[in-house]
C-alpha cells in the first residue's frame, strides 16, 4: 500500500476532513491544512460559481503564506469534491476552475468519470472516489480513479449499510492502492484502527462539524455534543440516496423516524440549482454513529491535536498489549 507523495509527506496525521455539504468553506479547510490534515469541502457548497473561484484564490494564497512562513511544519494539502452525478449542470465549470487552482487532490462523488479523472491527471492533481460497494469501487478504479474512499456503514450523509471491515477486506484482496476509510471515526484510536484494518487514512467528517470554524448553526453543533450512535437515523428520504442524519432534527422538522417513506431514488438532484436538496440538508442534518466521542466545540486545529494525541497514545497501548510497535503490526498487517 502507497500514498502518492502528496499525501504521505506533508500530514502531520493520516486523516482527510470530509468534505461537508453545507458546512465545509475556506475557514475549515485553511484550518485543517495548517493544522496537518487534508481540508475539503464540495465544489456546490460556494454559489454562484463566482464564490468558488473566490475561495480557491483565498486558499491556495492562505496555505502558500502558511508555507512561507512555517517551512518546517508546511500545511497538508487540500482536496476539493466534485458530484459527478448527471444532474450537476455545473461540474465542467467546476472542474476548469479547480484546474486553473491546480487542486491538488480532487473527491468524486456519485458516479466515476473518465474526463473528470483525465483533467485532475492534466495539472497533477490526485482523485480519491467514494463508494458504498465493491462494484462501483471496480468501476472507479477502471476508470482511472487512483484512491478510493469507502464510505462504511455509521458514516454522515450518504453512507453503505457494509461494516467497514467488510468493505476495506474485499477491496484489498483486489486493490492496493490508497484508502481513506469513512464511518464513524472520531477518536484518534480509530484512526489507527483504520490503517490496522488496511486502510491508508482515516475520512473524518462528524466530529469537525463541532468546531468553530464549521459553517453549521450553533444548535447543529450542540445536538451533535449531546448525541450519541442511537440519535443516527438511516434513510433515503431527503435526498433519493441512503444515509445517516441526527434523529433530533428529523424529529424538528415534524417527521417520525420511526416511521419515514421511502424516496424515489430516480428523482436525487445533486446540481447546481439543487434548492430542495440544500433545503433537506440544511434543515434535516446529517451526521455519523461517531458522535459519542465529541463532547464540546474546540477549534479545528485543537481537534487535530486531541486526535493526534489519541493516536499517539493508541499506538503506546498498542505496543504494550502486543509486544510490536505499531509500525511493525501495521506493516505485518500490510503483508
């Protein structure tokens, strides 16, 4: 298993912040690069189409003054995510601009395309796709995607009902390229946990959602404090696709959720003008099983360093209860 280099040599932990619809923008992003982590955030979340090229300027020139001035800690790279899917009228537009930025590492999302992987491959970017199943891994990776993001079971918004074991163990009898697995993880344990499994990095997007620089109301972030696994509820209803929201909200808004329809998957929109989509999500919140373990609204860049610290400590406790470092039981775990 091997990272291109732009995501093995300048993270000062192996963790991508997911790209959040909604709540992901520049603060979160130019936080979580300087703090050593990918920051990401979807192309969709800046409208009009004008905003995007406003926050890519700003945070390529943010990190850039960031690497000037702090050569021995430079930040991580960021990554922006782009919905593939047929119904985003403004995806070359999106696409041309984040070539103009060279984005150095692209998210795809919904559906796997030969050209968009083509042009990230043209300025030297990188493309990370997610999936919910082997199947649309085989074709992501056909289709020229170099890493996958298998987004398991307890992960936030569009989510697979697979264990994360399940989905990282079938991928690896067939791929050995990068993984960053989603689903669920808060702490810096299950970070480690994720590359024990056979993932490469951890895709980490709950427990940001609880932080300062987050574009998400103050009661999002404390519904997210003061939950727990059982305040996940999985469901296609608000957008066509399966995933996890925050009980308390749906429950807000009215609806029972023990008791929601099923949606038409055929009628998802994802695009530009997506007015109901951003509705759903802005009012019914998705989130992860993780959420146990956020217990406050810290600063991005405190959370990477509560995670680090966990790490760390996980790796000692690894060591103690097994006699090998945890470089030596992820690199046996890697043959």
């Amino acid at each position: 298993m091997s990272l291109p280099p732009i995501l093995r040599d300048r993270l000062r932990l192996p963790v991508i912040g997911s790209p959040l619809f909604i709540v992901s923008g520049p603060d979160l992003v130019i936080a979580q690069c300087k703090a050593g982590i990918v920051g990401a955030f979807p192309s969709l979340n800046a409208r009009p189409l004008s905003q995007l090229d406003e926050w890519l300027a700003r945070i390529t020139e943010e990190l850039a003054d960031w690497d000037r001035a702090n050569p021995a800690a430079p930040a991580a790279p960021f990554a922006v995510n782009q919905i593939v899917h047929k119904t985003n009228n403004r995806l070359q537009d999106d696409v041309e601009l984040c070539a103009r930025y060279k984005v150095p590492v692209v998210i795809t999302s919904l559906g796997a395309r030969e050209d968009v992987n083509a042009a990230v491959h043209g300025w030297g970017g990188v493309v990370l796709h997610d999936v919910i199943s082997e199947r649309f891994a085989r074709k992501a990776i056909e289709k020229g995607a170099d890493g996958l993001i298998p987004v398991a079971a307890g992960a936030g918004g569009h989510a697979s009902r697979l264990s994360p074991f399940a989905m990282v163990q079938e991928l690896r009898a067939w791929f050995d390229g990068p993984i960053a697995l989603s689903g669920a993880i808060a702490t810096g344990g299950a970070v480690l946990a994720a590359q024990a499994m056979g993932a490469d990095l951890a895709y980490v997007g709950s427990a940001f959602i609880a932080t300062v620089e987050a574009n998400a109301a103050a009661a999002y972030k404390e519904m997210i404090v003061e939950g727990g696994g059982e305040d996940i509820v999985y469901t296609n209803l608000f957008t066509g696709v399966l995933g996890n929201y925050l009980r308390p909200s749906i429950e807000r808004a009215g609806l029972d959720p023990e008791n929601l329809p099923q949606a038409d998957p055929s009628k998802m929109n994802f695009g530009s003008g997506g007015n109901q989509e951003a509705k759903a999500w802005r009012d019914i919140w998705g989130c992860g099983q993780g959420i146990g373990a956020v217990k406050s609204v810290p600063g991005a860049g405190e959370l990477v360093a509560r995670l680090a610290a966990e790490y760390e400590a996980a790796k000692a406790d690894l060591a103690a209860k097994t006699g090998y470092t945890a470089g030596a039981a992820l690199a046996f775990a890697a043959e």
